[in-house]
C-alpha cells in the first residue's frame, strides 16, 4: 500500500511497485488525478484505490485488513 499515492512520489512509487510485479493500494484524500494517471502508466487499471486519511486509523486500518496488506510504503503528510 502506498499512503499518499497521489502525489509526485507517491504516483512514481507506484510505478516502480507496478513494473516490479507488485500488487498495489493506493491510499490518499485527494483522487488520482490525470497527471499522475500519466505517470503510472498502463498498470493504473491493476491497482485498488482507497480513499482516506492517515489520521483515520480505523479507516487505515480497515483497508489494510480489506486488502491484506502486508507492507505500506509512507508518503503521505498530514
């Protein structure tokens, strides 16, 4: 899962995950907008998007039950 894939590293971070083989979540307030689309590539219809913040640990914590995430990359801010 990747917290604050919406932004500049969280979008390429995604990327790297994608071109890795790695299943992706991303996890942001704002929405994956067309720029950061652009910057994931092809691989952006393969990843689960989850909005939320990380102040919402019940929120977070759902979604990585939901998911089974077993490792989060942190990029986002508060």
């Amino acid at each position: 899962m990747v917290t604050g894939a919406a932004g500049f590293l969280g979008s390429y971070i995604i990327r790297s995950l994608l071109e890795s083989g790695r299943e992706v979540v991303a996890y942001d307030l704002a929405q994956l907008g067309v720029e950061r689309r652009f910057v994931i590539g092809r691989g952006f219809s393969d990843i689960a998007v989850e909005w939320g913040s990380v102040d919402d640990r019940a929120r977070l914590f759902d979604v990585v039950k939901k998911h089974g995430v077993r490792e989060i990359v942190h990029c986002a801010t508060i």
